[in-house]
C-alpha cells in the first residue's frame, strides 16, 4: 500500500520534475546484461549534466564505459517531458539506424515510468515521440532521411558518431541549419588522427571555437580501481603515477587491464587524454614509435609559408601535387634541404591554375638554389610538366627509365615507406602541423593499400606532396667540395688563379 496520496504523490512528482538531477536518478536504462536498473549517474555523467544545464554547446570526445550518450538521452528527456510549449529535440546522424539506437533510450525512459505520470502521447512511433499536452517531441533522424531536418526546425539538436560521417561538414551545415539558436550537442568516439571531431577538438584547444569540450580520462572514473598491497612499479608506472598524480590502487588496476587486453587496446578503450586517444585509433599508417621524436612546427595556413631560406652550399628538393585550381583539392609545393632533411618552404593553394603553378615551381626551385624538381605526373601533373619545359626549366627527378613520376598503389607505396623510414630514422625531426595532420591520419585499409581518409578536408595533398620531395631528395646531391676547410678551398683557388693567369669570377657560370 502506497504512503502517499495520489495528489501526495503528483506534487512529490512535480517537485522532482524541476530538479534534472533529481528526475534523472528516476529513470529506468537496461544495463550491459540486459536488465532493467535505476540509473544512477557516476561522477562524469554529472559533470555532463552540469555541462548542458549550462546552456552551452557541448562538444564531447566519448570515452568507453563513461555512458555519455546515455546521460545526454536522459537529460534531454527531461527537457522535453517537462516542457510547456512544443519545443523539439533531434537526434541526428550520419545514418538513421544510428539515430533510432539512441531514441530507443528515450523508449525506455518513457515506458518504464510510473503508470501515473507517463503522460499521453499524440505521436509514437520507431523515430518520434511527442507529447499530447505541450507538444514537445523527440525525432531521431539522418541527414539522408526523407525530409531529414529540411522540414522543421529544433531547440536541442545531438549530432552523434560525427567523427564517423562521410561528409561531416555537410551533417554539420544541416544541423545548423535545422538548430533555432538552441543547444547544439556533438558527441563521437575517435575515428582517426584529424577527422571532423579532431579538426572541432583542436579549434576549442586553440581558443577558436565555442564549444564546451568533455574529455574524461580514464582515472576520473571512480570504479577503475583495485586493491593491492605494497607496488612494485613496472616499466612507466612510476611516471605516469607522478604525472597524473594516481594512486597504487589506480596503477593496479591499469596493470590488469592491460593483462587482460593488452597495452594498444587499453590506450584506444581507456585514454589519459585526447592525444592519446588519437594515436592509437584506427588503421594508423605511422603509429606511435614511428613518430615520437618529431616536432611539429605551427604554422598559419597561408599561400607561401617561409621555414627556413636558402643557403649557399645547400642542395634542395621539390616535390609536387597538383589540383584543377577550383577552389576544392590544394595544389601543394614542398621544399626540402639535403643538408638537413628539413622542410624549408611550402606552398599552398586550392585556386592556382596548373599553368599559373608551373610558375611558381620554377620561382621556388630557381630561389632554392635550382631545385631538383618531381611534380606528380597524373593528371593534371602533365599539364604542368608541359608548362615548365615550355618555360624552360629542366631540372626534373626522373626514374631509372627516364620518366617522370607516376603515382599508382605500388609507387605510392614506396613514395610514403620511403617517408616513414625518413622519420623512424631521426632524418625529419620538424614538420608543418598541416602537413602532420595529413600525414597522420593516413590509414592502411584491409588489402594493406595506404589510404587518405575520404572525409579528411584536406585531401591529403601536403602529405602527398612532402612524400614526393623526399623521393626527389634521393636524386640530389650536395657538391663535395663544400665539405672542405675553408683553407683547402682558397688554395684550390689560388693555384686556379696561379696556373691559368684569369680571375676565378671570369670562370664562373652562374
């Protein structure tokens, strides 16, 4: 027999439906065995709460077993049952499969409330739920759905698995579209190195965007601890104890997880940070040995970016990927130095026509000290080729057969091995952060191809472009004589002068 009167027990309900923290904790979620429990949030669900009570767009970076998109149906729930007027919330994603997942939570929440205070429904089905008295709705929906968000307009939108889109910007410019100066919400695990989320991570980094950005590492969580005696610390236990300031029980725990599943998968499942979280996503081509000892130079992106001038004495490289000039893919110019392995310049634009890049090659090749030039020879490469010999530059990489270069899946191959042995071995320690984050969200897919991710805005054209400079750098040569004292050179001089009875400078032919 109830305690309470039924008008006891509706304005103890109405007191509670004011209260999210309150309400939430009501809520039935089925858990990892399929039973049906209260849901009680840990300490990451709540600072998520405190996060979209603040009224701010949310952008979070989902952590395994942390139950973000199960806290966010269940605030949003709250929002919609508790509203006066026919506000709206969407469930966007790339695919309405995925949308309909997340919308069953708000089925369960729905149906597993007391009878008393399960209020009347005029629209539920498998993607809407709206309420009869104020007309406030849940929809999931998908960018490619019929209608999709075209036909209305929301006051809460929760963009999911954004990472995960094949056009993330388009999802994105369709839920601005839909979103009526409301909350907007992201949240996605990591696909690679440099996808959408990463590019959104970055920008909040960097002070460039207004998001509220949620990471949660793995020791935040309550529960990933485990008792233990007296530790003796394994092989980077102590630094990471020091450095996250963990306690025995935390790096007992952390120890047997990896026992368990091993030290790539837990940093993938259970990352310290978004860095971490990054390196080990996907089918990484350049894990994280390869490229530990590199140092990324920041870099505004510009037409012409200067890193280092030429220097006498000096030999470079160039190396070059073309596009049309339409404002899409980037036609990129990359300059290297034989003496130090180094980028030296870089040049970068996505309207330059072939014709008019053919004049920037020479201009950089004839200021680097008369470059050894490799322009890539698809498409539009010819066009440029033509263009420079037309001019009349000859200083171009050929093969053993004389031919230019041609990129096919085997000499892409060998262009990006060539690269990566360039980095384990210590010879590149600095590159440009744009043309990093190409190079690090190169992908191998299952045939074991080296792949650039579809979705990566950038087309992959720097990375392309700085792998074929370092092919070209195997061409070129540095003059011995720059390597002798500068004594030997004067008497080399000297005895030129001596012998022939003219000036060296009349001798010279540049």
């Amino acid at each position: 027999m109830s305690k309470y009167t039924v008008q006891e027990a509706r304005d103890k309900w109405a007191i509670i439906c004011l209260d999210p923290y309150r309400f939430i904790s009501k809520l039935k979620i089925i858990d990892k065995k399929g039973a049906l429990i209260n849901f009680v949030p840990n300490e990451e669900q709540i600072k998520i709460i405190d996060a979209l009570e603040s009224g701010e767009d949310c952008l979070v970076l989902k952590g395994r077993q942390i139950g973000s998109s199960t806290v966010i149906a269940a605030y949003y729930f709250w929002k919609i049952y508790t509203a006066k007027s026919p506000v709206k919330f969407a469930i966007l994603s790339h695919k309405l499969a995925s949308s309909k997942e997340l919308f069953k939570m708000h089925k369960t929440f729905y149906e597993n409330l007391p009878e008393m205070f399960r209020k009347p429904t005029q629209v539920y089905n498998t993607t809407e739920l709206t309420f009869a008295d104020s007309g406030a709705s849940i929809i999931a929906t998908s960018a490619g759905a019929d209608g999709g968000l075209r036909s209305f307009t929301c006051s809460y939108l929760q963009l999911s698995e954004y990472a995960f889109a094949p056009n993330p910007e388009e999802l994105k410019a369709t839920a601005l579209n839909a979103l009526n100066e409301g909350q907007f919400i992201m949240e996605s695990t990591a696909n690679y190195f440099n996808d959408a989320l990463h590019q959104e991570i970055l920008k909040c980094e960097r002070g460039e965007a207004d998001w509220k950005y949620l990471f949660f590492p793995w020791f935040m969580h309550s529960e990933y601890s485990e008792e233990c005696g007296k530790l003796e610390y394994l092989d980077g236990e102590l630094e990471l104890k020091n450095k996250f300031n963990l306690d025995d029980s935390q790096i007992k725990w952390r120890r047997s997880k990896i026992a368990k599943i091993g030290l790539e998968k837990f940093k993938r499942e259970f990352p310290t940070s978004a860095e971490e979280a990054y390196s080990v996503v996907g089918n990484t081509y350049l894990v994280e040995d390869d490229v530990k000892n590199v140092t990324i130079i920041p870099v505004e992106p510009a037409k012409l970016i200067y890193i280092t001038k030429p220097t006498q004495g000096d030999a470079y490289a160039i190396g070059v990927d073309v596009a049309a000039g339409v404002a899409r893919d980037y036609s990129v110019i990359q300059v290297i130095s034989k003496k130090t392995y180094q980028q030296c310049a870089i040049y970068r634009c996505n309207k330059t026509t072939p014709v008019d890049l053919a004049e920037w090659i020479i201009k950089l090749a004839t200021e680097y000290n008369n470059a050894l030039v490799l322009v890539e020879s698809n498409n539009y490469g010819n066009v440029v080729i033509n263009e420079m010999r037309h001019i009349g530059w000859t200083r171009f990489w050929k093969d053993s057969d004389g031919k230019d270069w041609n990129t096919t899946s085997k000499t892409k191959i060998e262009m990006f091995e060539n690269l990566k042995e360039c980095i384990r071995s210590g010879h590149i320690s600095n590159v440009d952060n744009i043309t990093w984050s190409e190079l690090r969200a190169l992908q191998v897919d299952n045939t074991g191809r080296i792949i650039i991710p579809e979705t990566l805005s950038s087309h992959g054209d720097s990375a392309i472009a700085i792998a074929l400079a370092y092919i070209a750098l195997n061409g070129v040569e540095l003059k011995k004589t720059e390597f002798l004292p500068a004594w030997i050179t004067s008497r080399k001089a000297s005895k030129i002068v001596s012998t022939s009875g003219v000036s060296v400078s009349t001798k010279r032919r540049y």
